[in-house]
C-alpha cells in the first residue's frame, strides 16, 4: 500500500519522523531565511541550500493558503449562497 498522510493526497516521506510545520512556523521560517540571504553572509553552498529549503516553505505556505481559501468558499457558500468577494490584501504594506 502507498503511504500517505491522513486528510492529504501528498505521499509520505519514509524517512520524515516529524509532521509539517503550521503555516505561521513556516511562515517565520521562511522569513528568516530571505535575512539570511539577503545578509550575503552565506558561501554559494549555504545559500544554494537556504534557497532550496525556501523554496520548499514557500510551495508549503501556498498549498495552506489555498487550501484556507477553499474552506473559507464552502463555507460562503454552505451559508446560503455564494457570496465571492475579492481579499484586500494591499493595507498590509
């Protein structure tokens, strides 16, 4: 039987023995690491190797927004009807 996690289509890793951060975790480590590389403090491996970890955060981060954002349109929905509004996203800046 293929392994895969409860409640998600994504395969589990065999040699992963810790679950997924929750999107603010990975959120502020995802942050952490844009410092980091923007410090220039790191060798090209260093960086390489943070780059590639963001990466993954930010895949990770998108998936859970997503995922929130279709939960958040049932909900509209199962409430009477469709009411679709556009997020405002741009007073956070």
């Amino acid at each position: 039987m293929t392994g895969r996690r409860a409640g998600t289509n994504a395969p589990t890793d065999p040699g992963a023995d810790r679950a997924e951060p929750r999107f603010e975790d990975a959120l502020a480590k995802l942050e952490a690491l844009v410092h980091r590389l923007e410090s220039g403090e790191l060798d090209l491996e260093q960086a390489l190797g943070t780059f590639e970890e963001g990466v993954s955060l930010a895949k990770l981060c998108s998936v859970r927004l997503e995922a929130a954002e279709l939960r958040i349109r049932k909900l509209e929905e199962g409430a009477g009807g469709l009411t679709e509004r556009a997020l405002d996203l741009e007073d956070d800046e």
